[in-house]
C-alpha cells in the first residue's frame, strides 16, 4: 500500500511540491512497475521501510540493499557533507554513509540501483513521467520545453522530490515531545525519568550524539548531531544470506576512503523511532529493548564481534550499568518522539 499524502494537507503545497508529491508515490516509476520511493519510506511507519526485512527488496524482488533504508523525515534538516577541523570528525550528508550532499542527489541512486527501483537509464524515467497523469503540472511547473532534454528533465524529477521532501508533511513536529516542549502536555513519570536519563551524561549519556536541545543552525531538535560512529554492530546473517557478493561494510571509510573512518555509519534522528525498526545500518535489531541491551551491554561479548574491529566507540556506549527500569524508562522517552499525537481532550 502506497499511501498519499492527504487531502487536507494538498493545498497547502505549491505545485512544485505537489509535483514532488505525485512523483514521490508514482508506482510506475520502477522496472518492473510496482515500486515508488514511499515504498521504502511509509508515511506512517516513519517515512521508513514497513517491510520486516533488515534491508529494502528491489523492484524485482530477488534484489535487495545492502543496508537498512533510514527514514526520510526530517532529512531537509541535514547539513551538507563536510569534515569539521575543529572537532576533526566528519558531518552531515545523506544516506548511512553521507555520500549525498542534498535531497535531489540523493533521489537519484534509489531510481537507478539495479537493487532498488531498476531503471536502466535517467531516459527510462523521463518517459514514464511524460506519460503520466501529472505530466501537465510538470510542465506548468518547469515549462513548456522541460522534457526536451533528458538529463535536464530528470533532474527536474529529483528536485521536485526534493521540494516534496521539504514539506512539514515530512517534518511535522508533531510528536507528544514536541506538544511537551510548547507546555501543551505533561510527561508521564516514566517518560519524564526517560528524558533526565536520556540527557544524563553519567547514565544514558543518548543525548551526545542524538541532542534534545535546539540545533544551533535550525533552532529544530533534530536528535542528531549527524556525526559519524562504529558502535561495534555484529554483522547480520539475514543480510549476507539475501544480499550478492556481499562484503564487510566499511560505511563512510569506504567513502572517504580512509581507514580511519572505517565502520562508522551516520547517526539518525530518534524522531518516530519507535516506528521505524528494525535498526541500524544492517536492520540488525528489530526492537528498541534489543537495541537498549546492545548499548548497554555490548562490551560483555555477548553480541558478538564487531563486523569492522577498528575504530569502535568505547566511550559513549558498550557498559552503560542501566537497570532494566532505567531502559524502559528511555523507552518510555523515545516513544514520545513518534509524530501524529492527538492532545488528551480538555475537560
């Protein structure tokens, strides 16, 4: 099920927007037909994968990802790819390992990939666009010569996605931690308990890569710092066994091409973490608790070697000493951060 943007939220887009929309849900925009981007990335799981695979099957079901599709809500938020030489780390960018710079780069590589929507060329696109039933809003949006080069029109296809992907309906601010931050709704003891551990630098400690104060750029909280890190994750059996000719994922080493910065993969959002398993960059972990426990206890062994040995973070995660109430507290937490609360009925 490929489900629409509502109605109620339609006219308030531009017909760019709304362009970006129509493309953004267009089923026929993959070979074999069938796939859109919003099948990798539900509105109502999160913008994430709904499907319980630890990777994205492709448009011809017998090809899948090598990683883990990461949301896209609140992607508009994240700042280009660049190394940070006072922090000496690097950030920001698009994708697990930020080989992207904005959102219409992005879009590209999903419509491409033979493991994704397998189109064999930018041509290929173009023309199921140009048949379409929005081909007029194209036009009107980007003008009356807008298919007359190929490259050209299909970067007018990434940019409108780009433009969709820019709307609230991606980043509504919306979540019950979002209403507590207005003063609109209480917390519950557990939930409150969850936030002090969360930001609690002797505890939890989440808050140092996933802030739950205001980015200094935006003014959003984005519970990213969109910093790069190998936290030692085991490699998934599952993904080996559906993915090619896999491999050790070296993440942003194998970008940047420096084996220092082998295994790390970029920090996501905790927004609408709670509906957006399974987690990490091979979909690992299919709850929050394994999750929790990973963190907490990865140091003991009992999870197994790190899929890259090198460069693990020893510092912020691995022996965090958290009671079980301690975890469900932080549960209870991020489980506010999911969008579409309805504010409790004034009496």
């Amino acid at each position: 099920m490929h489900t629409q943007v509502s109605a109620a939220a339609q006219p308030y887009f531009s017909p760019a927007q709304l362009l970006g929309s129509k493309l953004f849900f267009d089923t026929t925009l993959s070979n074999p037909v069938g796939q859109s981007c919003a099948s990798c990335h539900m509105p109502n799981r999160g913008f994430a994968d709904p499907v319980d695979l630890p990777v994205s099957r492709g448009a011809t079901h017998k090809h899948f990802g090598t990683r883990n599709a990461p949301t896209v809500a609140y992607a508009a938020f994240t700042p280009y790819f660049h190394f940070d030489s006072a922090e000496e780390h690097y950030v920001g960018g698009l994708f697990w390992d930020g080989r992207s710079a904005t959102l219409s780069e992005q879009a590209v590589n999903p419509l491409l990939a033979h493991n994704e929507m397998n189109n064999k060329s930018k041509k290929v696109v173009v023309e199921q666009v140009m048949k379409s039933d929005y081909k007029d809003l194209f036009l009107y949006v980007y003008g009356s010569h807008a298919f007359d080069n190929t490259d050209t029109a299909f970067e007018y296809i990434t940019e409108a996605i780009e433009e969709f992907e820019e709307t609230a309906v991606m980043s509504p601010f919306s979540s019950k931690f979002d209403y507590y931050l207005r003063g609109m709704v209480e917390f519950t003891p557990a939930e409150k308990r969850g936030l002090d551990l969360f930001n609690d630098t002797a505890k939890g400690n989440c808050a140092a890569c996933h802030p739950s104060t205001p980015d200094a750029f935006t003014g959003a909280v984005l519970f990213t710092d969109y910093t790069y890190d190998n936290l030692g994750i085991p490699a998934n059996g599952k993904v080996k066994e559906l993915c090619e000719n896999y491999c050790a994922d070296l993440g942003l080493g194998a970008f940047v091409k420096k084996s220092s910065e082998n295994g790390k993969f970029k920090v996501p959002t905790l927004r609408n973490v709670a509906v957006t398993a399974p987690y990490f960059h091979n979909g690992i972990y299919k709850t929050l608790d394994e999750v929790m426990d990973f963190y907490n206890n990865r140091d003991s062994g009992k999870f197994g070697e790190p899929e890259v040995k090198e460069n693990v973070n020893h510092d912020e995660l691995g022996n965090l000493k958290l009671t079980q109430q301690e975890i469900s507290d932080i549960i209870a937490f991020m489980k506010t951060l999911t969008d579409g609360y309805t504010l409790p009925a004034k009496n």
